[in-house]
C-alpha cells in the first residue's frame, strides 16, 4: 500500500482530496490548497515499488513559479518587417514577425504570469514554463519561421497571433506581469539600430548582443549574421557577446600553424578561430606565399558575429595544391567605429 504524506512550505500538512490511479505507472492526485509564487509543495511518498520489487521511501518538492522582476527576463531578438524567402525552391515564401524572450537566472517561470505589450496592445504569451537560461521566440508561424531560419531541430518556437502587429518602421515592445502590469522589461525598436551597412533589412532580425546591458542602450542591438541567415528565433544570438569578453584573440587548430599535403591527397587543414571583443566587424583574408602574391583569398569584406572560423586546406585558387613552402596568412578586420587591425601569420605547407 502507497503512503503519501503531504506538506506546504514544510509547515502546513494538507490533505488529498481526491486519488486516481491512471495505469499502472501513473497516479493523480488532487489537494484543494491555494498557492502563491514561491509556495513549495512536499510529497513524501512511502513503499513505492520498483522495477525489482523492493519499496523505497522518496520526496519530491515542487516549487511554484515565481513572479519575474525587472530584467530577469529579457526581449531578445525582434523580426519587424520580415520580408519573402526561398524554401526547397520554392521562392516568394511570406516570412512572418517574431519576438523572442530569454530567462536571465537560474529560476524558472509561468508563461502565463507574463504578457506582451505591442504598441500599447496587450496580450498573454500562452502556457508553458519559461525554464533557467531558456530562449523562447514566439511567432504567428511557427513552421515558416522554422523553414526561413531553422538550424537546430531543438529551437524553442512557440506560436501565438498578435496580428503582425510589429511595424516596419519601429515600435515598442513590453513584457509585463499579468498580475499588476508590471513592467518586466520594454524596447523601442526602428530601422536605425540595423547595422548600417546592409542596403536591405528585409528578413534581417535585430539581436541583442548582452542580456545584462539595458534593453534601452542602442549599442545593445544589431542584425543578426549573415551566417545565421539574418535570424536565430528559438536560440542563441548570432551577435552575442560573452560576459567575459576581452580583447580580440586568433586560435589555431594546431599551435605550429602547419598543414600537410601528400602527392596531392591531403592528410589535414589549418583552421583559424577568430574571437571578436564586440560584433559588427568586416573581416578580409588570404594566404600569400612570400613574395607577396595571393595564393587563395578566404574572406572579402565578410560581415561577422563575435566568433569565427576560417580554414585553409592548401587548395590555391587555381583548383591545385599549393606548393609545399611557408606562406604568410593576411587578416585584416575593420569596424564602423573606426577600429582597424591586421595581423600576419607565418604557417607552413609540408
């Protein structure tokens, strides 16, 4: 016979209203309790069989929601004029808006205690639990916007309507309790705040780079990467920064900067990680050999998020093995601000 002993917050012992056996795996139990965000729930449960059929004695707490604060939870990225897009050959595919929301701590929340504020009109953001860390875009399409920007089969896409509401111009955006219509966090997006290089902005979301610096510093948002396919709804900006971002580093994918060539069947490849201390760099590279002629160009004007790889498999431009010697590896990066650099990089062929 099962024992179930019940408390809440550890101080209150409550009953069991109602006891249902579901199947032979499930049970149901219903208490008539009322619950406040915080409140805990301890069941203490004895003489449950397992597989082996000797009893254990266990507890599970569950904890109740909490409300969130300002900042704990953040809008993230927003498609505002989301433009047409090509699928399987298919081209003049409607896009459609999204905004996305991010959980800052390591604390868990209702999606039915927070609502979304668009230019002054609200509305709920449906069920569900926003966990610790997790990302959530929310989309009127959920299988266009998966088809538009989709690479990771696990991105979080919730749908709901909000009647593309988001304007092509600019706007407000509010995430607020439903409780009190506390103000959990608000961007006043526009065309601006893209990177001011793209002539077209169609299709292009605007991303966060930190989730701790403010909602309101324009600095704070950009478009998402070229390598992204200009959205990441569902999962991790393309432009973020690191927390502990620091100065610009180059990595090697082996610290003798060496790659290999045999009879024309190549053994390996030289890889390059590039660490950018913000977003927004164009990025130019190529292999020269030592009287300064280009051998293969790998990079024009690329447009980068904070991390990026490049690689080398000792293919000239001409299609053939470059010629086993060293080479010098040219990276220039420059920024809108006005920062420049260029690095040279001597590795070798064998």
């Amino acid at each position: 016979m099962r024992i179930f002993f019940l408390r809440k917050n550890l101080d209150q012992n409550i009953s069991v209203r109602q006891f249902e056996q579901i199947d032979s795996r499930s049970l149901e139990l219903s208490i008539g309790e009322a619950w406040e965000p915080g409140d805990f729930l301890h069941v203490s449960m004895k003489r449950i069989p397992d597989f082996f059929g000797q009893y254990l004695d266990t507890v599970v707490r569950i904890r109740w929601p909490l409300l969130p604060k300002a900042g704990e939870i953040v809008i993230n990225e927003i498609l505002f004029d989301p433009g047409d897009f090509s699928y399987q050959g298919l081209h003049g595919q409607q896009g459609h808006e999204f905004f996305e929301i991010a959980n800052f701590i390591n604390d868990t929340f209702d999606l039915q205690d927070i609502g979304i504020s668009i230019l002054g009109k609200k509305q709920g953001l449906g069920t569900g639990l926003l966990l610790p860390k997790q990302i959530i875009a929310f989309t009127e399409d959920t299988s266009a916007t998966w088809q538009q920007f989709g690479t990771f089969l696990n991105q979080n896409l919730y749908q709901i309507n909000f009647e593309k509401s988001l304007k092509n111009d600019g706007g407000n955006l509010q995430l607020f309790r439903q409780k009190d219509s506390f103000i959990i966090d608000e961007v006043n997006y526009n065309t601006a705040m893209h990177y001011e290089l793209l002539i077209d902005t169609k299709g292009v979301s605007l991303e966060r780079k930190r989730l701790d610096w403010p909602s309101s510093n324009i600095n704070n948002w950009t478009s998402a990467s070229a390598y992204a396919n200009f959205g990441t709804p569902g999962y991790v900006n393309s432009q973020k920064i690191s927390f502990f971002s620091a100065v610009s580093e180059v990595n090697f994918s082996n610290q003798q900067k060496i790659l290999a060539h045999n009879n024309g069947k190549f053994l390996d490849h030289l890889n390059m990680e590039i660490l950018f201390q913000k977003s927004g760099f164009l990025l130019s590279s190529a292999i020269y050999d030592i009287f300064g002629r280009e051998i293969k160009n790998l990079a024009n004007n690329k447009y980068c998020a904070q991390v990026e790889i490049l690689s080398w498999n000792g293919i000239a431009r001409s299609g053939l093995p470059a010629p086993v010697g060293n080479y010098i590896w040219l990276l220039e990066v420059y920024h809108p601000d006005g920062e420049k650099w260029v690095k040279k990089y001597r590795i070798t062929l064998l």
